[in-house]
C-alpha cells in the first residue's frame, strides 16, 4: 500500500503544555505564560487544554 504523507504546517505561534501539578490540570508556555494557578475552581483536563490551544494562536506583540 502506498501512503502518501502530508505535512501540516504548524501555524501556532506558542507551544504550551499541559501537565498536573498537586493535581490539578495547569499549561504552560515557553513565553513565560501560563494558566491561573491561584484560581480555587479546578478545571478538568479538557478545559486546559482549550486555554492552551488558544494561548497556541495568539500572536506576541
């Protein structure tokens, strides 16, 4: 079988991660940003990573 591959240009502008610190679900960019940590409501895994994707396509001025 034959595949052809394509490459997807990557269009984001931040690389955040998204990992768990003292359980709960924080992200985190090389740009210094970063999710609220102080906030008391805990979000679950998808909701981080939503805020992560967005941070993604921001551009810094």
């Amino acid at each position: 079988m034959n595949r052809n591959r394509r490459h997807h240009p990557d269009l984001a502008h931040h690389h955040p991660v998204v990992h768990k610190v003292r359980g709960k679900w924080v992200w985190s960019c090389d740009c210094g940003s970063a999710s609220c940590r102080t906030d008391v409501t805990q979000l679950d895994w998808h909701q981080v990573v939503v805020e992560a994707l967005r941070h993604a396509t921001t551009i810094a001025a």
